[in-house]
C-alpha cells in the first residue's frame, strides 16, 4: 500500500509496484498479504465493506 499527497504520481507508483511484484515473487507475497491485513483491519473497524 502506497501513500501519495500528489494524485498525478499513482500511475507511475502502481507501474513501478506491479512490475517489480512479477519479477520478485517474494516481493509479490509481501505486498499481498500487506494489502490483506489492511483490508481486513478496515473491515473490521467499519472503515470499509464488500457491499
């Protein structure tokens, strides 16, 4: 999970993440389950759904 104050970054922030996610499967473990544990703390917290 990313943080940026300037929205015209993303595009090169998602390029650069997902490249590197399938070069190094390591890498691609880490981001998916860091990306699960904040879904889910939101989830639980009510700070988002899956309606």
């Amino acid at each position: 999970i990313t943080l940026t104050a300037l929205p015209s970054t993303i595009p090169a922030l998602h390029e650069a993440i997902t490249t590197k996610m399938a070069a190094d499967p390591a890498f691609a473990k880490q981001v998916e389950a860091a990306t699960t544990r904040v879904v889910d703390l939101k989830l639980r917290r009510g700070l988002a759904n899956c309606a």
